[in-house]
C-alpha cells in the first residue's frame, strides 16, 4: 500500500515526508527515499499522477540553478575566447565550451583569431551536446536555428520557472506569442530571447514574463497571462476598449 | 561583554530566568527568507536579541579552481561576528574563534547537502552576526539552512540547532548571553529532525550522564519546535505571493 502525504501541486520544502510505500514511481532527482518514506529535497511543486493502482510522484523545484543536461537549448554569453573555443557564460555553475571546428562548421587551424567570428559578449543559441560529470559541458550549433543571435531584446528570468514561462504542451508560450505578436525563444537556462514587432509589444511580453515568474507556483496562471496582455493591450492603445 | 561584575541570580525563587523565561522555553523566534536581492539564497533569523544573517550563493564556479572536486561540490562556509554586533567593539579580523565555528557550521550542514549532484562546483556560504546575545552559532545554522533551501540547493533534511546550558544548577534551554558567560555549562547541538541525525554537538562546562540526557532532550524540542518554524517561514514566501 502507498499512501501520498500531500495534494497534488502543493508546495513542499526539504524535510517534507511527501510519500510512503513502494508502490511509487519517482519521478524527479529531488526526491530521495528514504525508508520506505520520500522526502523531498527542495523547495517545490508535487505532482501526483495515479496510474492503476500506482503513483508517480514528481517535484517541481522553485529556486536553484541551471544545471545542464544534454539536448537543453540554451542562450549564452561569450566570456572568453580560447585558441581552438570559445567560453560561453550560460549561467550554469560550470562555463560551456563551444569548439570553433563546430561553430565554423569546418576543420579549423589555430592560425586565426577567433574574434573574427564570435566576441566577448555575443549572444548565441546553442544546444548541450554533451555533458558528463567529468568535463564542462560542449555546445554545439550544428542544427537549424542555432548560432549568432544579431538582433532581438534578451531578458533574464529564474532558471527554475522556464517550465511555467513554456507551459503544458507550450500553451504559456503559444499564448504569449499570439497575443503579444513577438517571437520568442525560451532557452532553458532562463534566457528568453525576444524578437517584438514594435517597442510597446516588447515591453508588454517582458512584463508577462516577469510575471510569470513571480507567480510560477500559482493555478490558472495561463488564463491570468492572456487577460494581463489583453489589459496591457488596451491600456496602451494598441486595441480598442470594446471586445478585442 | 562588558565589565565583568558580580554573578546575577539566574534562578530566582519561582523557577523564572534572568530573562523571565521558564527552564524549557525559547526566546522569542523570528525568521524571514529572501531578504537579499543579490545572494540565491537568504535568511534573516532572529533568536530574542541575537540577529544572524545568511547568504548562500552557489552552486557556482570555484575560483581558485584547483580546490574543486571531482565527485562533488565543496562546501565553504564563513561565520563573522559584525564589529558592532558586542558590547565592545569586536576587532573586523577574522579572530580564531570565528575561523573555528565558520568549520563547526560548515560541517554541520554538510551532511544536509545532496554535494554530489554538483561535482566540481562550490557552494559559498556566508554567516554574519548582526547582534550577539547568546547562542549565535545555532541561530547561524539555522539561517544558513533556511538560506540553503531558498537557493533551491537539494538537502537532505533541513538543519536546527539550539543551545541548552545548566545554570544555578539549572538545565535550561536556549541560554542568552548572560546565561552562557555565568552559568556552569553551555551545550550547543544542530541536527535534522526529520531524519534524527545530530550534526554537530559540543559541550563547554561539565554536565552529569544524567544532566547531558535531559539537556540534549530538551534541546531536541527546541530543534523540532524550530524546525517547523523553518518549514513554515519557506512556506510563507510563496503564499504571500498567492495573496496578491
């Protein structure tokens, strides 16, 4: 017999006892079992999922930083410039390594300055193409989108909320992105990259998203976004009071 | 401290403290999460008149580099009296005592802190005494703790600690700084209640078998009382956003 100790979406803080028994799926590195008791190990969101007669327990962190793993899409900074890489700031606790052999997508003699093609400070949207415990994560271009980013607003949110700012089956980010008229790229590291048809739309996502932020742990939260922009819209002229 | 004068009574004829307290009662607690902007993680903790401030910032790059591990995070700590948190001006130098308990602290919240999801990577924590009373080292863990799990670091369990003396013969829980400078024994111990682990207990003073036993007990109350105003403060930060 499993028993679940909380509601499904509470929140839960390390120490908590959210479950007891066997016949539990874990499914987050923030549990631990302890016993035949799971304890949650930071501050967060439970998910519960009843399956016949089996749980699946899931937790979703509130705080903390970007940890990489591979497959994350991911904005960074470049930091430094190496003879054969670049060091890339993606506000994890370790820098990513991006190979010029990758970027250029060619082999590569060191007999060039790499200056030439990224600087200290450009923006790029890469991929983790690898990342063991051993070595820093490796960031690759190598696919369709990816690269130097030369235009666009980027904003800077909580790591932990980037789930909430994607949402469901990305509903958040197709609300947003319908309502606000912007093209938005959400890196997993919690840059977003925003690409807005005018300033006054800008400001509008950039303020739904810092919202969303402060209120990642809230319900129907999808809802309260799409009437936010809606507001903004008329509070700004961008449509007329009636209807919309 | 003071001049160092005549012993006060810190028993009077009904059993009352120096302070009004009954042998087994806290000061007055409060704690805040979240009070520093630039730091992951903070708590403000008071214990009556003893203020203590954490930072956490981590998991984050090591610098110098070579003090990193390869299987998992190191852990620094440092523990500081602010000039103006004693009587007399307290030297801004680290002073030995200050070195020694920034270790004690440090290696009573290790064993919380899941370190080996984070190899390679450092974990700073910063203690700052605002006002010294009495016990300020168990209000430090405390804070830190508390800091720890608003960083979103993964812990094993929170950590409390409190201090318990004997005084006029007296065993007598949370002692103040009156209590600790004139009493017969002063015995501060931490642990995670949820797990029952103790992670750090010394003992300045000389306590009977039987007087340890009653004194550790009580100050596992006091540590479990603590601990659910630890997991209620963590708690609090998110509903009040709710409110709004």
């Amino acid at each position: 017999m499993s028993k679940i100790l909380f509601e499904n979406r509470s929140l839960v803080v390390p120490g908590d006892v959210v479950a007891e028994g066997d016949r539990l799926t874990l499914a987050a590195p923030f549990l631990r079992r302890v016993g035949r008791s799971v304890v949650a190990t930071v501050v967060g969101l439970l998910t519960v999922e009843k399956s016949n007669n089996e749980y699946k327990v899931g937790l979703i962190p509130l705080e903390g930083c970007y940890y990489p793993r591979p497959g994350d899409v991911v904005i960074g900074i470049v930091r430094d410039i190496g003879v054969t890489s670049w060091l890339i700031d993606i506000r994890a606790p370790l820098p990513g390594v991006l190979n010029a052999s990758d970027y250029l997508g060619k082999p590569y003699s060191p007999s060039e300055d790499l200056s030439k093609y990224l600087d200290v400070g450009d923006v790029i949207l890469a991929k983790v193409a690898q990342f063991d415990r051993g070595r820093d994560p490796l960031l690759t271009v190598q696919e369709k989108g990816l690269g130097k980013v030369v235009e666009g607003a980027l904003i800077e949110i909580k790591p932990s909320r980037v789930p909430r700012v994607i949402g469901r089956k990305r509903s958040m980010l197709s609300v947003l992105q319908e309502e606000t008229g912007c093209q938005i790229v959400v890196g997993n590291n919690g840059r977003i990259l925003l690409r807005c048809p005018d300033p006054e739309r800008e400001a509008i996502a950039v303020l739904a998203i810092k919202k969303i932020e402060r209120e990642a742990h809230t319900q129907g939260l999808t809802e309260r976004i799409k009437d936010f922009i809606i507001e903004q819209k008329i509070k700004r002229g961008l449509i007329g009071g009636s209807g919309r | 401290m003071g001049a160092v004068g005549e012993k006060p009574r810190l028993i009077d004829e009904s059993g009352r403290r120096i302070d009004g307290r009954r042998p087994d009662e806290l000061r007055p607690i409060e704690m805040e999460v979240g009070v520093l902007k630039n730091a992951d993680g903070s708590a403000l903790v008071k214990f009556g008149d003893t203020w203590v401030l954490a930072a956490v910032y981590g998991p984050r790059e090591a610098v110098p580099k070579h003090m990193t591990l390869p299987e998992r995070a190191v852990i620094r700590c440092r523990y500081r009296m602010l000039s103006f948190s004693t009587h007399e001006r307290k030297s801004p130098a680290p002073s030995r005592r200050e070195v020694e308990l920034s270790k004690v602290i440090r290696e009573a919240l290790e064993p919380a802190v899941l370190t080996e999801l984070y190899p390679r990577t450092t974990i700073d924590i910063f203690i700052e005494v605002l006002n010294a009373h009495g016990g300020t080292r168990t209000a430090g863990v405390t804070a830190a703790s508390l800091a720890l799990a608003d960083a979103g670091i993964p812990m094993r369990d929170l950590v409390a600690g409190v201090a318990v003396g004997k005084v006029d013969g007296v065993i007598v829980l949370d002692i103040n700084e009156i209590e600790d400078m004139y009493g017969e024994a002063d015995m501060p111990v931490a642990a995670m209640p949820g797990l029952g682990r103790i992670t750090l207990l010394q003992l300045n003073g000389v306590l009977s078998p039987n007087e340890f036993r009653t004194g550790l007990k009580m100050a596992m109350e006091g540590i479990r009382r603590i601990y659910e105003m630890q997991k209620k403060v963590l708690r609090q930060k998110y509903a009040v956003i709710e409110e709004e």
